[in-house]
C-alpha cells in the first residue's frame, strides 16, 4: 500500500515542524499542491524561498471555525497535517490557559469543519512523546498503549488533541492517524534544549574568542533523538503507507542524557565553554525518561533512522553557526 495525494494541507506551516515538512514535501513530490495557513506573515521567510512559490499560503487563524471551514473547502484537501500547536513546554507552566485554550481549540475547530464539509482526507494528527509524561523504568520502552501521566500543561493540551482525535476517528468515521514524534533535531526551534545549546555556542565563538558561559536547565533528563529528515521522512511515509486509526511511536535508537548532549555539542566548540545553571530553564516537573517502542510504525512503514547522532548534532551546530553569522554581518552594516 503507498497513497497517491494531489492537494496536501499543513497547519502550522509556519512552525519549524511544519516548515521543515513543506520543505521536505516540495523535494521529494513535484506533482503534489501544497496550502499551508499561517497566522504571522512575516514568518513564512521561515520557509527556504526555493520551496516558498510551490506553496499556496493562506492566512487562517485557527481559533476561527468559520475561516477554517470557509479554506477546508475551498482547496479540498486529500492530505491534512495539523502540526499547529502552541509547543512551549517552559512557558506552558507559566501561561497553562492560553496555551492549553489555544491547542485545544484549534483542534476542534479543525476536525469540525472537516466533518461539516463534504471532502474526507488522511488526517495526519502529530502528537508528542510529551502526552506519556512520568514514566516508570519498568515501562520503558514505552509503547502505544502506555497510560497517560502528563508533566506540563503543554502535554495535557496534546493529550487533549490526542483524545479528540480518536472519538473523530470512532465516532465520525474520519480518517485518521495519531503520531507521537519522540526528540528530533530541529536546528530552527532555538527554544529546544539541543538546539539552544547550539546556538549559545555559535554566538559565544562569533562574540568572545577567549571563551564565555553557556547556560542550561536540567541535564538528567534521558531521551532519544532523530534527525530532522529521519523525521520529516517518518511524517510522510506515515500518509503513504501507515494504517488509518493506527497510533504510532516514532523515536530513535540513540539513548543520551540532556548532559551527554551538551558534553557532546561543547566539545565540537572552536572556543573553551563553561556551563552554568539557569534557574528560570528548570521545569517544576520535568519528563525524567523518554525512550520509545517504535516497532508498530517501522513495521507498517518500512521506515528506520538513517541518519547518526554525530552527523545530527555536526549538521545542528553549523546551522546555527551560518544563520548567527549572517545576523552579526547584517548587525554590522
């Protein structure tokens, strides 16, 4: 089984996920017609601009049904991703109404005006690893059927998503599969861990020669991680080849701490790096283990991590590097 798609929809193509998947789609699939709604014009530069003119923008704001509805059928999508989502996990803790408010609603407007209108695509709900939260030892690796036990606000509103999704698929009959992506590499999201670290180095190296401080939150935590094609790749094989109302894990194989992480980008410095503790990083309560099951999701998709660690975090770090560099030359005209 692999799906044919004329018209893909993304939400959140603004969002670095779902700038990265436009980009990804556009590479690899020249027939297809991309639409992608966005809130904030100005982050579509977000988006390289050899892909920007394949895509047909739209500006839609979720919390808005009728919006929704009046562009849902308009272009008639056959493949939906809804990647929108407040994803702040820190600043959940601190604004859990407006980011819990803001996922749940866009969701069920989303479903809503599919369900109203006369079309039935693939629905492509990407959840987190987030929604498993708390895990014991003894369930590790954690697989599908893993109860929920969220750790932020953040996770309670994709459990919310999560859980909507599944009566739609159930009750309303839409065709739909649930991802929950584990850590990815994402050079763009800066407000990520890995890629924070990246980007206080390449600063510190453009900035200070002699060296400088490198600020950081909890380094116990225990994940895996992909690489950002490893997981672009996993989306779309999911659309062509995963079964609808299916749930699936998708991770990797490589187990690191958050510390082993930092140990390893600092060591690729030009400069000497010094660490310190920023207490506003420190989550109240922090997902301490995050290791994945992923057997359901290679064994109906065929799909498996090509890329390694090493390469993910060289790739990350001199992304970093080129767009600080760029913003310090513009800084000095």
């Amino acid at each position: 089984m692999s799906r044919q798609f004329k018209k893909c929809l993304i939400t959140g193509i603004t969002g670095t996920g779902g700038s990265y998947l436009a980009e990804y789609i556009s590479k690899l699939e020249k027939k297809i017609q991309l639409y992608g709604f966005y809130r904030n014009q100005k982050k579509l530069k977000i988006i390289d601009s050899r892909f920007r003119k394949k895509i047909r923008f739209m500006k839609v704001d979720l919390t808005n049904y009728k919006k929704i509805k009046q562009n849902i059928n308009k272009i008639k999508p056959d493949l939906i991703y809804h990647l929108a989502s407040n994803a702040d996990v820190r600043k959940s803790f601190d604004e859990p109404m407006r980011i819990i408010d803001n996922n749940y609603k866009i969701t069920i407007n989303l479903l809503e005006a599919i369900r109203s209108s006369k079309i039935n695509p693939l629905i492509i709900i990407c959840s987190t690893s987030e929604v498993y939260g708390l895990v014991n030892k003894k369930d590790i690796p954690i697989k599908e059927s893993q109860k929920f036990n969220p750790a932020s606000p953040y996770a309670l509103s994709k459990i919310y998503q999560d859980l909507l999704s599944q009566i739609y698929f159930k009750v309303y009959k839409q065709k739909i599969i649930i991802t929950r992506m584990f850590s990815y590499i994402n050079p763009k999201r800066t407000n990520l861990f890995q890629t924070s670290f990246a980007d206080q180095i390449s600063k510190l190296e453009i900035k200070n020669k002699k060296g400088g401080y490198l600020y950081h939150g909890n380094l116990k935590s225990i994940r895996t991680f992909i690489s950002i094609t490893d997981a672009m790749r996993a989306y779309w094989l999911v659309a062509k080849k995963g079964k609808v109302g299916e749930i699936y894990n998708i991770g990797g194989n490589s187990v690191v701490t958050v510390g082993g992480i930092l140990k390893n980008l600092i060591s690729r410095s030009k400069i000497k790096i010094k660490t310190k503790v920023d207490k506003s990083l420190i989550r109240p309560l922090d997902v301490t283990l995050q290791i994945p099951n992923s057997r359901k999701f290679i064994k109906d998709t065929k799909w498996k991590p090509k890329m390694k660690l090493n390469e993910s975090l060289d790739d990350l770090l001199n992304y970093r590097r080129k767009i600080n560099s760029k913003k310090n030359e513009y800084k000095r005209k």
